[in-house]
C-alpha cells in the first residue's frame, strides 16, 4: 500500500512538473513573439553564461576580475528584462521557471529529506479516506457560526453557550496563531452535535495551509490501524506509515474518543502515542463525548492524569446543531 501511495505522490509531481515547463513554454514563446528584445537578452545570456564556464580553464591567472565582468553584464541584461516585462504589465518573473513549491521545485525532495509538501501529500491521501477533505470545504474559521449556540443561560453552567464558545473558539484560533511557539495540547469533551468536530477541522485546515502536517482518525480507525498493525503477519509498509504519521505528525487528531471498543492492548497504545507525542513536543487534540470520569474509568489512570496535567480542557455545552438545523 505505501509504495502504491508513494508512487502515486511521485506521480503526480512528475505531472506537475510537466504541467508547469509546459506553461513556461508557452509564456516564453508568447514574450518572445511580442518582446522580440527578450529573445536577444535570453540568447546573451546563455552566450555569457557558456563564456563564464570557460573562463576558469582559459584564463585562470585572472578569472576573478573576468568572472565579474560577466556576471555584470548578466545582471544587466537580467535588469532589462524585467525592466522590459514591467513596463509592459507583465510580472518581473514572468519567464522564470514555475513552481507550486519552491522549496522543493515541485520534486517532493529537499536533500533527500521529504519535503513539508510531500508530507502534506501523503496526509492528504489519509484525509482523503476519512472523508474530511469535503468538511474542510465546508468547515473552517470563516464558516463557524456562533449563532448556533444560545446566550440563554444553560442549566447549571455559569457561563452561557454563547459566552462558553467564545472562550473556545478563542482558544483555537490562539492554538493555531501560537502553534509552533506552545506545548498546548486540546480536549474537547460534551455531548453530541456541539462543533466539537467542526472546531477540530477549522484547525487542521489552517494549519494544514501553515504547511503542518496534520493527521485525523477518529479513535475507532486509530485503534483499528494499531490492532492491524500488531496482529497482522505481513505487515504492509502502509500500515507503517499510517502508525509513523499518528507519532510523527505535527498535529494528531482523535475524534470520537471512547467510541472504540477498549481493552487493556489498546489502553497501552493510546498511553505511548499520546506519550510520545508530548516527550516529543508534538501537539494533539482529543474529542470525545466522554466526561472526565467516565474516561477516568474507560481508560488507566497513566493516560488520564497524563491528559490533565497536559491538555487545556474544555467542556462543550447547548443544544445540538444537528437537530437544530434540521429543523
Ligand atoms: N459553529 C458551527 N457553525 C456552523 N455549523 C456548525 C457549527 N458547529 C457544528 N456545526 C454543524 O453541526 C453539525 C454537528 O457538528 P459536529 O459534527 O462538529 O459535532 P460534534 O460535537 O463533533 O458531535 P459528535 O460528538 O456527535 O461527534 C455538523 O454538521 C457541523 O457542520
Ligand atoms: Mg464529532
Ligand atoms: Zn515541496
């Protein structure tokens, strides 16, 4: 599976990369049939540059002196080109070579090392499967609706709906500006149809475009990667990637947590990710509709204290936006 998605990835930089020089193509020669000067300048140039290739070998008693004279005269002409292109409303780097990343010109590689972009890609594929590709259209900062929760007050909380999700929503946006700077991690505990998951996805996606690679399960996919990965003989290379990214990424989500079925193997999983990921300052949100007691019983008390003494808690309260809009 790995090696599928891997080369599919590849794939589809090599296309992007056709895509792109094809474009580039295309420019130049629209520049060149209306600039017909850019021609020369573009032909000068590689004339200068094959020159300066040859000066170390022709003349190597005063290369340096040579060497900048051509460089010189090559940012001139680089000058007038983008002098040219301005002035007759074209971008300066019009004719440069094109790139969705530029860190890694659409290679997916930086010095052997995957580039952020690449990650992205491989996290995409595992969004892709869990179905949030299409909520994270839908559900972002832009399209949080606070209406949604009431400023009536709210049996015995202090604070109303309304005000409680201020708070919250507060504290997201707070968790996204301060990402890299924090060691906060999040639990969103309440009952059902409250944006517990909506809030979740309006953080994956901003920080998704921040170029963080961001991974969701819900708890039962999660458990279902480890008990996979642990029983199964032959283990996929896939699996392994699955199992690295829920260590690795730089933001882990756990929808659904306690919707699972538990056992003391899975207890000890979710302890060592969770673990890890704080020993290793990466980040991680839990949503669950658990209380904090029942997750004190659902699950040992390592992991509970660990997610106390780690994680801003924050309780979600109303009525559900679920049947309100199907109303
Ligand atoms: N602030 C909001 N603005 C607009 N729509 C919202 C908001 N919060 C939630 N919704 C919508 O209400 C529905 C329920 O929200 P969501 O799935 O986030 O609830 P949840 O708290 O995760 O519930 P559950 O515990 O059942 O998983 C979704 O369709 C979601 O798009
Ligand atoms: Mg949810
Ligand atoms: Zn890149």
């Amino acid at each position: 599976m790995a090696n599928d998605v891997i080369t599919k990835v590849l794939r589809e930089y090599q296309q992007l990369r056709d895509k792109n020089a094809h474009l580039a193509r295309q420019r130049k020669e629209e520049i060149y049939k209306k600039l017909p000067r850019i021609r020369e300048i573009d032909d000068s140039i590689s004339t200068l540059g094959i020159k300066l290739s040859h000066i170390v070998l022709k003349h190597p008693e005063d290369a340096n002196t040579r060497f900048e004279k051509i460089k010189n005269k090559i940012r001139r002409l680089q000058q007038e080109k983008g002098e040219l292109l301005a002035v007759n409303g074209y971008p300066v780097d019009y004719l440069e070579p094109i790139y969705n990343c530029s860190d890694c010109k659409d290679t997916g590689y930086i010095k052997g090392r995957q580039c952020h972009c690449f990650k992205q890609r491989l996290v995409d594929y595992t969004y892709a499967q869990s179905n949030l590709g299409r909520r994270l259209t839908k559900e972002n900062f832009n399209t949080f609706n606070i209406e949604y929760y009431s400023d009536a007050p709210f049996g015995k909380e202090k604070l109303t709906p309304r005000k409680n999700m201020e708070i919250i929503y507060a504290a997201c946006l707070n968790f996204v500006n301060t990402f890299d700077a924090s060691d906060t991690n999040l639990l969103f505990y309440g009952s059902t149809g409250l944006g517990k998951t909506f809030l979740c996805n309006c953080i994956a996606r901003e920080l998704m475009l921040k170029g963080k690679t961001v991974v969701y399960q819900t708890a039962f996919k999660l458990f279902d990667i480890l008990r996979e990965y642990k029983f199964r003989s032959n283990r996929a290379e896939y699996d392994k990637k699955q199992l690295e990214d829920l260590v690795e990424a730089d933001l882990l989500i756990i929808d659904d947590l306690g919707t699972e079925v538990n056992n003391a193997f899975i207890s000890s999983e979710l302890f060592n990710i969770l673990n890890t990921r704080l020993i290793e300052d990466k980040k991680t949100i839990i949503s669950t509709n658990l209380t904090l007691e029942e997750l004190a019983k659902h699950y040992s008390e390592r992991i509970i204290s660990r997610i106390i003494g780690n994680y801003k808690i924050f309780k979600f309260y109303g009525e559900d936006i679920r049947k309100k809009r199907s109303l």
